[in-house]
C-alpha cells in the first residue's frame, strides 16, 4: 500500500517549505503579487496554507479544526471574477514551488500535486461572492485523484 501524499512528500516540514515557496514565487510573479501582498494579510498565511494543503493530502486536521471547513476557505477565495490566467499562473506557480521545496520529484507524485492544485482552482473559481454551500467538507486528495 502506498503512503499518503502527505507521507510521500515528508510531512509538515514539506508542506510548510512548499507553502512558503509556493508564496514566495506568487510575490514575484507580476499578475500574482497583488493578493499576495497586502498590508492586512494574516501573518500565519504562509503557515495555515501549509496546514490546509497537508490535511488536504493526508495529513492531521490541523487547518479545520483551528481555521474552519472547506466552505470557509472557498468563500475566502471565491467571488473574484474571471482570473482564469491568474489560476494557470498560480498553479505553474505551485509546480515550480514543488521544485523549490525539494519535494520528491516521482513522476506519479508530481503528476498527483498537479492535479490537484488544476481542481482546487477550478473549484475556487467555479463559485461566485455568495455561492459557496455551508458545511463543504475538506477534501482530500490521493494518488488517484480526489476520494470520495
């Protein structure tokens, strides 16, 4: 049996360095550094992201037991508009921060990582400012996709 993604990748420590590199290359990415850069940003961004990421791929329920369900993130970042570029960019964004993090380069594992970041996207751009379902679950990602 296969570990999870998150015990593949490494653990919290990988998806805090994958976090914090993914926010790194957002804030030097022209189109992509304006959300990532405001004043009154949450100083533990980098941290919960690493947290939802990580519960998301297997890990502990850290983010929806100190930040909320699933629903609270995506009406966090839903609602925007088209910002279907700024979705291809974060998503290169996040590949190459995989690269930067030093996460296991396997090519099932990659393919996993990307594949997951083009739905999340997808659905973060699928809901409008109040179109988000109360009590969205965390969804969790696998080898094989998202599991039901």
């Amino acid at each position: 049996m296969r570990p999870s993604l998150f015990e593949f990748a490494g653990g919290e420590p990988a998806f805090l360095a994958l976090a914090t590199a993914h926010h790194v290359r957002c804030l030097a990415d022209p189109e992509l550094n304006h959300p990532f850069s405001h004043p009154d940003q949450d100083p533990r961004h980098v941290e919960r992201l690493a947290a939802y990421w990580a519960e998301v791929m297997g890990g502990p329920p850290r983010y929806s037991e100190s930040c909320g369900d699933h629903t609270a993130m995506l009406a966090m970042h839903s609602g925007n508009g088209d910002m279907s570029d700024l979705g291809r960019r974060f998503v290169e964004c996040f590949v190459h921060a995989a690269d930067d993090a030093g996460l296991p380069d396997d090519p099932a594992f990659r393919a996993a990582l990307r594949a997951y970041m083009e739905w999340a996207v997808a659905e973060v751009l699928s809901y409008p400012d109040d179109g988000v379902p109360a009590g969205l679950s965390m969804p969790r990602w696998t080898w094989d996709g998202l599991r039901d």
